[in-house]
C-alpha cells in the first residue's frame, strides 16, 4: 500500500489548486533518471497546473555506506570522491532554493553522461556550483552539515515508505487522502503519463501551449534539439533548422557532445531570444 507520509504537510497551499501530487524518485547515478528528464520537462510545459511535483532522492544504502577515496595530491589537496557524493550536492543546492537544486540536478547529468566527468568528485561538483552561481562557500558547508544530511535521510524514509525500490518511479496522489497512490516505476511514452494524469483528475486535461524560447531556456539552462522539438511539437530537423537562425543572430550557443546538441541561450548577447522571422514556431 502507497500513501502519504507524515513527512508531507497536508496545508501546502498549493495542493489546493493543483489536483495531483507528483514524487518523482530519482538517482543522480543512474543513467535512465537522466533519459527521463526530456520527458519530465514536458509534462512540466504542458501540465504542470494539474500537479505539484516533489523530486526525491533514491540512492541505494549500499551506496552510501562504501568508503570515501581520497587523493592528497589533488587541487587544494582536498580531491574526495563518493558514491553518495552527487545525492549530497543536490540537497546542498537546494538549500538556495528549489530551482536551484533542479538546475544541478540537470547540469550533474549533462557532466555525468554528456562530458563524461566524475561526478562523484568533491572537486566537480565544487565546478558545477560555481557554473551555476550558487553561493560557493554556502553551498561547501552545506554539504557537510547535519541538516543537509537529514534532508538525504527523510528522502530515503519516503522510498521506504512509498516501497520504491527502483529509480525512476513515480507515484502520484489525487486530491483524495484516503485513497492509495498510483506508482510507475521505469521510462514510458509521454502519453502514458498524460493518461494516468486524466484518470486520476476524472477527464481530460488540455495542455498549455509552450512558451517563446526565450522563457524556456529562463526555466532550463540547457535543451536538446529533440526536447526543444518534442515540446513545440515537430520535427528534429526543423528545431534544429530555427535554432541555427537564432545562432546566427547571436540568440543562442551550440554545444555539441557526440551525437548530442546542447542549446543555451547566449549570455553574452543582451538581444532577445525572440526570432525576428514572422510565424515562427518558437514565437
């Protein structure tokens, strides 16, 4: 049986608007949470006002318990690494705010699977703070303190409780507390989620129209020219033939990994990210 733990606060303000109540457990090692992410975004840009969503942590007490390497001759002779390293830094980063914990949570995998970096050094993940602008020296001595830690323990409590053995899995809740939660563990089509969202609400849901690009990368740093399709609804090629306009007028930035493209959008630019042609589907 799946239901709600008294970790939760039943007086959320913003579970009386939303209907649904969405955990997604996730595992910042695992390479199936970071093929999720694509799909999460769009559930995010298209249905996020029928549910409040709640990231966990689910990394494995084998994991956590394995003895931390060390390498004295390292930058600053203090190069540790750990499996439980990358869980750390995540709730270390939200302590400055939740989106700031879902930006690392985005830039770990980019770093873990696209830059192929180690992940479970101290060292990196120092890096990836400092690439987001989070508060450095906070964001260190929060990775050591006891609240951080807590905050690990409490989403490990809710694994158990919720019997999530495997990441990723989500559980959703309707507005009823009395009835069980519906899980779904592993990666399933987009519309598998949507249908699961309309049979707990009881009808159809209409989806928002995405937001101009320039909204877009405000709300995630990095896209790939398949998230940037899948969301506008067409095809690879012609996302990626809009994206090169945009590149040309100094709009965005390419980055490519093998055989992935990362789009951002250029910082350096002040220009807006809004495309001068007329009828663009980026509007």
């Amino acid at each position: 049986m799946i239901s709600r733990t008294l970790m939760e606060n039943p007086l959320n303000p913003s579970l009386l608007t939303r209907p649904i109540e969405l955990y997604v457990f996730i595992d910042p090692t695992c390479s199936e949470c970071w093929r999720l992410q694509p799909v999460l975004r769009k559930l995010q840009v298209a249905y996020e006002k029928y549910f409040t969503l709640r990231v966990i942590l689910r990394t494995s007490l084998p994991t956590m318990n394995l003895p931390c390497t060390s390498n004295d001759n390292s930058y600053e002779t203090c190069e540790k690494s750990h499996p439980s390293f990358p869980a750390i830094a995540i709730k270390a980063a939200e302590f400055q705010g939740k989106r700031a914990g879902q930006r690392f949570i985005s830039k770990l995998f980019e770093y873990s699977y696209l830059k192929s970096r180690n992940v479970t050094s101290f060292s990196v993940l120092v890096e990836i703070a400092e690439l987001l602008h989070l508060d450095v020296n906070e964001f260190i001595r929060d990775f050591t303190s006891r609240n951080v830690h807590r905050s690990l323990q409490i989403d490990l409590f809710m694994s158990q409780e919720m019997e999530v053995e495997h990441a990723p899995t989500f559980v959703f809740f309707n507005s009823n507390i009395e009835d069980e939660g519906l899980k779904v563990s592993g990666i399933y089509d987009f519309d598998v989620y949507v249908q699961i969202l309309e049979e707990l609400i009881g009808q159809a849901i209409i989806p928002d129209s995405p937001p101009p690009l320039e909204n877009l990368f405000s709300r995630y740093d990095t896209l790939t020219t398949m998230e940037i399709a899948n969301i506008y609804g067409i095809t690879e090629k012609s996302a990626e033939r809009e994206l090169k306009k945009r590149l040309l007028q100094q709009d965005v930035e390419r980055m490519a990994f093998n055989d992935t493209t990362l789009w951002r959008k250029n910082v350096i630019n002040k220009k807006s990210c809004r495309s001068k042609i007329d009828g663009s589907f980026l509007y």
